[in-house]
C-alpha cells in the first residue's frame, strides 16, 4: 500500500520556524531550562519530529 498525502500532513511551520524557535529558548534561558521551558522545548521537538516525517519522501 502507497503512502497518500494524508499520511503525512504538511507542518503548518517550516523546520528553520522550529528550529529558530528551539535555539531562542535555549539563548533566552542561557543554557538552563526552567520546569516550563522544558515542557515548551518537548512540545517544539514533537512539532519537529512530525516536520521531518512530513517530510520524508518515501522510495520508489
């Protein structure tokens, strides 16, 4: 069975988006993630990870 686009929605955000928003929290918090931080950075992660697998063109 073929993937179809819906296996894979595309991210509302691009990877650079993510990205930048995941190194402006570690630059905000110097290194040192608060409790919440913490929380914010696992939702950007997960955000990323579904960005990569959209992105992923499966083989011929």
């Amino acid at each position: 069975m073929s993937p179809t686009p819906d296996d894979h929605p595309a991210p509302e955000r691009s990877l650079a988006e993510i990205n930048a928003d995941i190194r402006c929290l570690f630059a905000r918090a110097e290194g040192r993630l608060s409790d919440a931080e913490r929380i914010r950075h696992a939702a950007l992660l997960g955000e990323w990870a579904s960005a990569i697998r959209a992105s992923v063109v499966p083989a011929a």
